[in-house]
C-alpha cells in the first residue's frame, strides 16, 4: 500500500532525515555509559554497606535498595524534573537521566554485590581476621577480587537492562534515541512503523551483544570445574603486604 505504515516513501523520509536518529543514538549511549559508572560505583559501595558489620551501614544501604526498586523509575524521573525545581535545584534533562537511571540501577548492582560477597567461603573472612587484616582490608585484596568473576554476567544484564531503560527520557522530551524516534514519527508524517522499527534495531544491536556475552560466561562458569577466579590466600596476602 501507498500509504501504508511501511510504506516506501516513509523509509526514504527516514533515510533522509537520518541524522535526528544518530543525534538520539549518541545522547542515549552518553547516557548510558555515564549512568552505568554512576550506578557502579553506588553499588559496590552500597554492597560493601550491606556485608559490612556496622548496623548504621547495612541500614543505609538497605534503606536505599528497598527505595529504589520499589518505586518506579518514571516517578523518580518526573520528580528530578518536576519536583527539584521547588526546591531551587535545577537540572538540566541529559544530567536527569543520568542521576535517574543511574541512581536507580545503582540499587540493583548493590544486590548484585551483595550477593557476590555472600558467595565467599565465611572461611576467607575468619583467616583474614586471623592474619591482622583489617575489613576495608579483607575486601579489597581477598573478597572482592574473587567475586569479581561471579556477579559478571549478572552485572551485564543489569547493563543491558540499563541501556533499555535510557528510553525513559523520552517523558521528558530529554533528547534519547526514544524520544528522537518519536518526534519524528508525529511530526506530520505519522510514519510510527519505520521509526519504532529501526529505535527497536538499534537497541538490539547496543544490547544483544551484552546479553549474549553474559550467557555464555556464565555456561562457561557453570562448567569450569577448576574456577581460576579464586584467589589463593596466601597470594592474596603476599600482594597486600606488598603494597
């Protein structure tokens, strides 16, 4: 059909105003990798917190967890956009997203951590504590480094789930491949077909790769019989003295 939506004539106005979707792309992969250091860092803070001994610190991170996967991440959006302003702190829409997306996949990597320092033998810690180290110590040279090859692929997922979840901008007109793709579609031409076609495209190619590497790594996890990513203690012990 000529009119159709697919119709030839949408595709070749897509092509020809090709760039609005690059522009949206690049906004999303900034966002998305910015978010993605952002949320990192909380989370294995947070998952520090949430092994930690202090009831004060296990507290917080609890507190934050629980808040954030509990609440949508469209309502913490529109509050940085709608409700910040009131309190005279003004963010610009690219800083929204990343403080957003960030802050609430932060929660999630914190479980993630959590779970991977859970993982070690309690046996590491009591040998740690037997040998002077002391709990920023024990984490940092024996506990972390061998959960480091446990929580990889959960922690690709989560990377793919935050790429995805970039597209919330759009409710605020923040410049994203989603919002770009949209205001595209409506404007005039309604050509909705071809626009969510190549956006669901070029989320697949940003996030099929991800995903893909994470379930083979964690076959490959499953099957390796000998895991290498438990650091001896000894080793471990001889290269924190070391330093």
């Amino acid at each position: 059909m000529s009119n159709g939506p697919f119709a030839l004539w949408r595709w070749q106005k897509l092509l020809t105003d090709w760039d609005k979707f690059a522009e949206g792309l690049l906004t999303t992969l900034a966002v998305a990798v910015l978010a993605l250091l952002l949320s990192l860092l909380l989370g294995v803070v947070l998952g520090l917190f949430s092994a930690s001994e202090n009831k004060a610190l296990r507290g917080i991170s609890r507190a934050y967890v629980e808040f954030f996967q509990n609440t949508p991440l469209v309502i913490q959006v529109f509050f940085m956009y709608n409700g910040l302003p009131y309190a005279g702190i003004l963010l610009d829409k690219f800083t929204i997203g990343v403080l957003g997306v960030g802050l609430y996949h932060g929660a999630y990597i914190a479980e993630v951590v959590r779970a991977g320092i859970l993982s070690v033998s309690k046996g590491q810690f009591e040998a740690a504590r037997s040998q002077g180290f002391t709990h920023l110590q024990t984490m940092g040279w024996i506990i972390l480094p061998q959960t480091v090859r446990v929580i990889l692929p959960p922690l690709a997922n989560q990377a793919v789930n935050l790429v995805k979840n970039t597209s919330v901008l759009a409710v605020i007109a923040g410049g994203d491949l989603m919002y770009r793709s949209n205001a595209w579609a409506t404007n005039g031409t309604l050509s909705y077909g071809p626009a969510y076609l190549v956006t669901g495209l070029l989320y697949f190619a940003l996030c099929f790769p991800l995903a893909t590497w994470a379930r083979h790594y964690e076959e490959k996890l499953k099957g390796d019989t000998a895991p290498k990513a438990a650091v001896s203690f000894s080793k471990t012990q001889e290269v924190a003295i070391e330093c």
